[in-house]
C-alpha cells in the first residue's frame, strides 16, 4: 500500500509543483509513478498468493486444470509446434517476466477477440496429444485456470435434453487415427469382391437401384452425440466457479460478463459444429480456445456460417518413417550390437511405412515391441501385413475405435461411399466413379465426396491434367471396412442392406459400364481410324443419362491418369460374365494406346485380353478385329512372325465372313508392315499395294495415307528414297487434310528420315526441329522422343559442310539452331555450331532415354541406346558407344524380347563393319593410314568386335524361328570375316550354311545372294572391301 501512495503521489506531482519544479523534472517523476504503479499491479497478485493474502485485482480465480496425464513420449510436428508457439507469445508470463513482455503495456486489450487455435486432421493423427501437450506447455499463462471440454457426450451419461440428436458428429476421443495412404497405388482387380459370378452378378442393365439413402444430416449413430449449447455453456460455468442458476436462455450472457477480462485456456475437444465453439469463446484478449476437430475448417464447405476467427493447424501424420522409428525407439529401445541394432531400425521402418505415419498405430506397434511377452519386430511386421489378424484393425481400441467414431459421423450416402470403394479396390475416385458407385448424378456424388474430404475420410489428389479432381481413399480405412460388418458399425438395418453383396456387385456393374463409355467416347475423339466407337452404346443410355456422364475433356490426360482402372475393368467385366462388355473396353484403350504410342506394357494386356475375351464371346468378326490389333502390336514390338501369323489370320477371317473390304485391306496393311520389317520385302511390296487399292477404292483417305507410310518404308529400304520421300510428302497432305496431328508429325519423322539418306542432312534437321517443337508443345513426349532420336543421329560434319555450301551460294537456310535477336553473325555462328555439336547431340538421346522411360516404352529406350552406341562409334567414340550398346543389348535381354536381341547384335556388327570399311580398303595399301578419327593401331577392334557380335547374333537367331534373320547373319558375318583377310575356305563356311537355310525354307532371294558370294569368294576375287559391301546394310 505504501508504494501505490508513493507512485500515486509521484504522478501527481505536476499538479503540486508545477510551479515550482524545472517541466523536465516533473516529467520523470510522472513517468516513474505510472511506472511503479505497474510494478506493483503485477508482483501485488503474485506475493499475495505465495503468502495466502486476498487477492483483490483478479476476480473469483479458479487456478488449476483438468487436463488429462500427457504422453511420455511425443515427437514429431516441429513445424506445426512451432506455428503454434508464434500464435501464444501474444499472452504475457506471469510475476516479473510480464515487464518484459510488451502485450503487458498495451490498454487495447478489449479491442481483440480470444485466440482461437482448431487442430484438424484425420483419425489417429494425434490432434488431442497436440492440444495437450500445447496446454501443458502454457499453463501459467492463464492463472485463472485451464480447462478441458469434450464437446460430444455419452449417451449413457446424458439426458436427451442434453445432447443434440437431429444432426452432428459422434466421434469417441479414445484415440486419433486415420490413414493417409502414401504413394499411388494401382488397383488390382482381384481386390474386388467375389468372383466371376456370371450372369447373376448385379443386374443386367446397370440399373439396379440401391436401398433409398439420405445424402443429408442423421441422426448419429454410436454411444456419443454432439452436446448442445445449453450443456456445454453449464459446464463451462461451473468450471470457473460459477455454477448456472439462471434461465437456460441467459446463459450465453452469463458466461460474457463471468469471462470478460479474464485469462482462461480452454481446450474443447471433438468439434462438431461451429456452434458449440462460439458460444464458449471467452470475452477477453487475454484468453484463449484451443479447438480438436475430425472436420475441417479450411474447406469453406465445413465452416462457412461461422462468424468468428480462428487459426487452423493441419495434422496429416508424420511425412517420414524415421520420425516413427524414432517413436517406436523411444517405446521401446533398442539394444544389442551396432549390426544388431541397424537390423532392427530396418524392420521398424517398414513397421513404421505400415503404419502410415499415423502416431496411433505407431504407439500401438511400440506397446507391443515393448510388452515383455509381446511381439519382435519380425513377428509384428509380419501380422501387419496381414488384414485379418493386424492389430491397427483387429484390436477394439486404438485406431479401430477412433475410426468407427468418425464413421458413424458420416451421411449414409458418405458410408456406403466409402464401403464400396473399398471392397471394390477403388481407392482413388472422382465425381464419375463415385455416381456409378452410388448410381446418383455426378453432382450429387460430388456433393457426398466433398463432404467425406471435409471430414478428412478422403483425401484430395488435386486436379489432374485431364481437368478432374480426384481423391483417395486412405489404406487403413480401406482395410478397416473390408474386413468389418455393418454390425460393427451399428448402422440401422436399411442402410446395412446396402452393404449386401447384391447391392456391391451392382455397384460395380455400373462402374464397368461408366469406363467403357467413357474409354469408346475418349478413343473415338483421339482416333481418325473411323471405326466409330461408341455408335452402338455399350451401357444402357438411361444409366448414362442419369448418372450425368460427358466425355473426357482431354483423352490423352484421362487415359495416362486412369489406365489402371480402365485394365481392371477389362477383367472385372470378363469375370462377371460380359466378355463383349470387356472387349469393347480393351479395343477402346488399345486404339487410345496406338494412337499416342504410350503406355507400351498396358497396351501389350489390352490387346491380349481383348483377343481372349473375342474368343470366349465367341464372336468371329471380333476375334479377327483382335487379332488384327494385336498384329499392329506385335509389330511395333519388333516380334515380326506373330504379327504376320496374326494379320493372316485376321485376313483369312474377313474373306471368310465376308466382312466389308476395309476390313480385308487393314489385315493387308498390317500384313505388309510386319512383313517388311523381318525383311520380306518383297511380299510386303505386294500386301500394301493391294492394301493401298482397297481403300483408295473405298474413299478410306486416311488409310490409304497410312498404307502409303509404310510403302515409303519399304522404298526406303530397297533404297529407292525418291519413292519414299514421293509417298510421304503425299501422305502428309492427306493428314493435314484430315487434322490428324498425330500422323502428320509420325509421317514429317519418317520423311527426315528420308531426307538424310537423300543426303539433305540439314533439311531433315530443320524438318525435325519443327516437329520436335510442336510435339512439345502439345505434350507428345513420343513424338519429342523420336524427333530427338533422330536428330543425334545425324552427322554433324555433313551438317556444317551443308550449311557452308548454301552459305557461300548466297542463300538464307532456315536457323539451324536458336534464333538470337540482334545477336551478331559470329554469336548466331557460334550457337548454332553447338547445337549440332557432338556434346548437344548426345544431351538429346540422354533426353530421348529419359521421355520413354518415363513413358513406359523401354523398348524404345533401348533402341535409342542402340542408336546412340552406333552413333559414338561413327563419330570416333568406340569406347563409349561399345558401353552404350552393351546396355542395349542387355536391355533387350531383359525385355525377353529375343527377337530384338538378336537384331540388335547383327545391327552393330554392321555398322562396326560400316566404320571399318575405309581401314579395310587400307589393309592391301599403308597400315599407317587413318580413318574415321582412329589411328590405323586401332583397326583390329573394331572387326573384332563385330565378329564378337555376328556371332551374337547367329546364336540368339538359333533360339527363334526367324530364319531370315539368321540367313543375313551368317552372311553378315562372312563379310566380316573377308574384311579380316581370313582365308577362302573359313568365309565359305557361314555361306554355305546361309546358302543351305535359305534354299531349305524357300527363301530363294536370300539363296541366291549366298551363291553369288560363294562364286565371287571361288572366283580368287581379291577385292575384300568390295566382297564385304556386296550386300548393304539395312
């Protein structure tokens, strides 16, 4: 009291001696009273009660909390921790430590709301440890206590009067668990529900109406209801020492003026309603709520009628396994050896992968390891793995019980929703599939799904470059609803009939019938091949209009992010007894596939299973048409004699049907395309021009133009590249003509193609320039792949003498490479030099290799390997390119593609015999002359490496029925043997077995090349360079 008179005395001194006392003087004593005043305002309370003394400052405290005992152990969330420390620095330490906290000297106080801090997240993520751990941590920040609120009630606890029964959560605080599924996981059909039940499976139409839900508010199920205003404000009351004794109607106002100034931490667990929030909100800046919800309230969906401010912090588990493992060693320690212990961590972190990251399954796992009966880490790994005995899911309490609770928190339309995701295997959905699952409009579907994310039982995906949003379905819940009964959940007994088996398989009826729609709708949009997919309806057309489905926007898009369940469909629609339902789907994708050359392994099952389905429906012109897309297949894959077995049969089968002659002359087409690429050129010749007449016949323009490429690729390789180029130029137009951008840009390749063996280098660098740019732009990385490809290819001598040449005739060729504005001629000189050096080219096939291994073509990656090893071994780099085709040649082999092993051998031992022909024609003159950048000590390396690989090559041949192909390699590898100067009678052996093959299975062309180099080798022709080319590389 003595120092309040004195400060009080203090800043009245400008009254008293105002006068009389120099202004300067007068202001420090005023400024040292208010000082002391604030002293003793904040040390009066704190002495006072250290030694028992009334307090008068603070009205009624009520010190102390009733917060639960906090967890032992607690790692992880540094950064919400500390987000969350930011937001209470705001509130002043008690005693003396509040000098220093500059809230303490602001008189605004009234003017700010209480904080309000919501912890959201999905089961089992720790949201009640957080806010625990939270509390804790400031208790002596609110001296007028702490306390804890559950914001649902217990049924067997409360009266109806007490709880609010019409609509809300029911959500058990036992525990916090939730799982977020980490990484994409493909669907696997055999996850669906029972088997191939023919027939009887579901409806017949798709049309099978579900047991009448309500996509609105229920009634909650479970023990716990959200507790009304009335209950929660008397307990509230009575928790600050102010028991209600008033109306219920004035209790709100009761708890304002009780609050007013006060500094409360109040920590209100399991939100369901903004309304239960507000109505406990302090009125005072001084206080603060820290809120746990299982909804979120970022979504303006959740929260958007609330008119008060808050804080969110989002909880997702932890990010990382080591963070578990850190958990689960804390739990339970490890001990033992370093070799020992490093054993251990290894098995807890895939412990901790299956646990999700979920800090409720990780201390159920910790529990267990630490129980001295309990599991090892081996043992527990094990029961993880499997449904029907892991704990996460077995066990009553932990994530089982926290998950049920947010459960029975959903519409009946968000239950069944997420039931049928998951006996389906769909655990990724967006609007579409959620309508066939449920058979609603795809708005209302939305509707469900925004709700479900809403409460953090989805998960959003984002938005997906084919312009749909997609969410998934975490793995726990998954499993958790697969393996429980409606039963467990205590669903009324209209909703559980919905869980029937009856009502799941017509769910995915429907689903079967909405992709195959969509595959024939988007396949149609990609195509130009008239095959009209889609003209006859394969769903009923009132399922498609009552489920609001539209095509795919962007096919291309839809078909990279939904391919899996576009396979599983296949399956699913041939296990349930529509094979013809499961055909049209697969044709739809493979067209999808051929047309954007992507997606090579999904498009080799798609054509597969569309020829065994073809065969159980027993349908003749489908199974033809099968057989003809798997030729094209087949083909593109280098296995060149089933595809010609297969367009024969194909062709064979529309003569026979008498099926329309388009038909006949696209058997024809893939016929002479398979055909010339194992080297019957002549037959190919034959095939494609009866193929061409068809259809130019028929006004199938865009065939025609097709059958064209491939004519130009049989001209191409007899060396007739006027032809070619002839051809391709007016195949091109034809696309254009068409719109087809996808042909246009496949047939501007093959022309540079073309043009390089024309000799116009630089032409075809600009020509595939031009392409590669606007393949980029429409997102084609297979065309971008090629046109790289092709580009390293390309000889960078022959480009800067063919750019000199037109030079110095005074013409303008195109820009070789970037085009640098304003840039003087020497810098124009210089970019464009590196753009056709040997370093950018071998940057484009590294680039090349990395688009189709993206793309899933690892048969083309190996080809551009094998391009590449050529191409270093032409410009001098025989090390590197031997590496380069080794990796090829092992890639291939890996591929069990035999076929392409084989070919890929005799194709190097070519072209190393190629780059040693001009030391060849030196053996007979000065070995002390150079050629293609080695010196002549190096001449032996290369032929011995090509012998290496034409004996590769016999050897691989041997193991596959491609007699050609090892007709040429025995030739192949006497040319190499000649340009060794090995004697007459060794290069005459692989002839004559040439000779033998080939007159044995009729190959009468190839028997005669093999005479005529037995006659020239019998005829002491001493040239050997000009025996070694006497048959040119193809």
């Amino acid at each position: 009291m003595l120092l309040t008179s004195i400060c009080v005395w203090l800043q009245a001194t400008p009254d008293l001696f105002g006068d009389d006392l120099p202004r300067v003087l007068l202001l420090w004593l005023t400024a040292l009273g208010a000082f002391g005043q604030a002293i003793a305002a904040i040390v009066y309370p704190e002495l006072a009660r250290r030694f028992n003394r009334p307090q008068k400052l603070i009205e009624q405290p009520q010190p102390g909390n009733d917060l639960p005992p906090p967890l032992e152990h607690f790692v992880g969330y540094e950064d919400e921790r500390a987000r969350i420390d930011r937001l209470f620095a705001r509130f002043p330490r008690p005693g003396w430590k509040r000098l220093l906290h500059a809230a303490s000297w602001r008189d605004d106080d009234n003017m700010h709301p209480a904080l309000v801090v919501v912890i959201t997240g999905p089961p089992g993520t720790g949201k009640s440890q957080l806010a625990n751990r939270i509390a804790r941590k400031y208790l002596d920040r609110f001296p007028d206590g702490v306390r804890r609120i559950d914001l649902l009630g217990d049924r067997a606890d409360f009266d109806e009067t007490h709880l609010d029964l019409e609509e809300g959560e029911s959500e058990d605080d036992t525990g916090t668990g939730g799982a977020e599924q980490g990484g994409r996981r493909l669907w696997n059909p055999i996850s669906w529900i029972g088997g191939g039940s023919g027939s009887g499976s579901g409806s017949t139409d798709g049309t099978t109406a579900d047991p009448e839900l309500s996509s609105g508010p229920a009634a909650p199920l479970g023990r716990h209801a959200p507790r009304n205003t009335y209950s929660l404000l008397e307990e509230a009351l009575d928790a600050i020492g102010d028991p209600p004794s008033g109306p219920r109607r004035h209790l709100e106002q009761t708890w304002r003026r009780q609050t007013d100034g006060r500094r409360l931490l109040l920590v209100l667990e399991n939100a369901a309603d903004p309304e239960q929030i507000r109505a406990l909100i302090p009125n005072s800046a001084l206080s603060a709520v820290i809120v746990t919800s299982r909804r979120s309230f970022v979504s303006p969906r959740s929260f958007a009628d609330a008119d008060f401010g808050w804080e969110t912090v989002e909880l997702f588990g932890f990010s990382e396994n080591e963070v578990g493992v850190e958990l689960l060693d804390q739990l339970a320690p490890v001990a033992g050896t370093p070799d020992e212990v490093e054993a251990e961590r290894e098995l807890r972190r895939r412990i901790a992968a299956l646990c999700h990251g979920l800090p409720i399954a990780l201390g159920m796992c910790g529990k267990r390891l630490a129980a001295p009966t309990g599991d090892g880490a081996r043992e527990l790994l094990t029961t993880l793995r499997r449904v029907d005995q892991s704990p996460l899911v077995q066990a009553p309490l932990g994530f089982r019980a926290s998950f049920t609770a947010a459960f029975q928190q959903c519409t009946p339309l968000g239950r069944l929703l997420l039931r049928r995701m998951a006996v389906t295997g769909v655990y990724q959905i967006a609007d579409f599939s959620a309508a066939a699952l449920l058979d609603l409009p795809c708005h209302e579907a939305q509707e469900v799904i925004d709700d479900l994310e809403t409460r953090f039982l989805v998960e959003q995906l984002g938005k997906a470059d084919d312009g749909r949003i997609r969410y998934q379905l975490h793995q726990l819940a998954a499993d958790m609803l697969r393996v429980r009964d409606p039963e467990d959940f205590e669903l009324p007994s209209d909703e559980a009939l919905a869980w029937s088996m009856e009502s799941s398989l017509a769910a995915r009826e429907r689903l079967v019938y909405a992709y195959t729609w969509l595959a024939e709708q988007a396949a149609e949009a990609l195509s130009h091949t008239g095959d009209q997919f889609g003209a006859v309806p394969a769903a009923p057309p009132e399922l498609i209009e009552r489920l609001g489905l539209t095509a795919p926007q962007y096919p291309q898009a839809w078909l990279e992010r939904d391919r899996e369940f576009l396979l599983g469909c296949v399956w699913v629609a041939g296990a349930d007894g529509r094979p013809d339902l499961g055909r049209r789907l697969a044709r739809a994708f493979a067209a999808m596939c051929q047309t954007v050359r992507t997606h090579w392994d999904e498009w080799g099952e798609a054509v597969r299973a569309q020829r065994q389905l073809a065969e159980v429906g027993g349908d003749p012109h489908a199974l033809a048409m099968a057989m003809l897309d798997e030729s094209e297949f087949a083909g593109s894959r280098g296995d060149y004699d089933l595809g010609v077995t297969l367009a024969e049969a194909a062709r064979d089968a529309f003569e026979e049907q008498g099926a329309h002659p388009r038909w006949r002359a696209r058997a024809l087409r893939a016929l002479g395309g398979n055909q010339r690429r194992r080297g019957d050129v002549d037959a190919a010749r034959v095939a494609l021009e009866r193929a061409e007449n068809i259809f130019a016949a028929h006004g199938e323009t865009w065939w025609q133009a097709r059958t064209r490429c491939n004519l130009a690729e049989v001209d191409t390789h007899v060396g007739t590249y006027d032809d070619a180029q002839h051809l391709l130029k007016q195949a091109r137009d034809a696309f254009d003509a068409e719109g087809d951008s996808d042909q246009g840009q496949h047939t501007r390749i093959l022309l540079a193609e073309v043009l390089t063996r024309l000799g116009c280098d630089l032409e075809a660098w600009n020509l595939l320039q031009e392409v590669r740019k606007s393949a980029r732009a429409e997102g084609k990385d297979g065309y971008v792949a090629r046109c790289l490809r092709a580009l390293g290819a390309l000889n960078h001598r022959t480009l800067e003498n063919q750019y000199t040449d037109l030079a110095k005739q005074g013409e303008q060729p195109k820009d070789a490479g970037p085009h640098v504005p304003g840039a003087a001629t020497w810098h124009k000189e210089r970019v464009r030099r590196r753009s056709w050096s040997y370093r950018s080219r071998m940057a484009m096939f590294h680039e090349s290799i990395e688009l189709l291994d993206r793309m899933g073509d690892h048969w083309g990656m190996h080809w551009t390997r094998l391009t590449m090893g050529l191409t270093q071994i032409r410009d001098g780099f025989f090390k590197e390119g031997d590496h380069q085709l080794k990796l090829a040649t092992e890639g291939f082999a890996t591929l069990t593609d035999k076929l392409w092993r084989a070919r890929s051998h005799r194709i190097i031992a070519e072209r190393l015999l190629t780059a040693a022909m001009p030391d060849a024609r030196a053996v007979e003159g000065s070995m002390a002359r150079k050629a293609i950048g080695v010196g002549a000590p190096t001449f032996r390396k290369p032929i011995t490496t090509a012998y290496d690989h034409a004996q590769r090559a016999i050897a691989a041949y041997a193991e596959i029925p491609d007699r050609s192909g090892q007709i040429r390699a025995q030739m192949l590898l006497a040319r190499i043997m000649r340009a060794e100067a090995r004697a007459v009678e060794e290069v005459d052996v692989p002839l004559r077995t040439a000779e033998r093959l080939a007159w044995r299975h009729g190959m009468r062309h190839l028997a005669e090349e093999a005479t005529e180099l037995r006659r020239m080798l019998s005829g002491n022709a001493q040239d050997h360079a000009t025996v070694a080319e006497y048959w040119p590389i193809s």
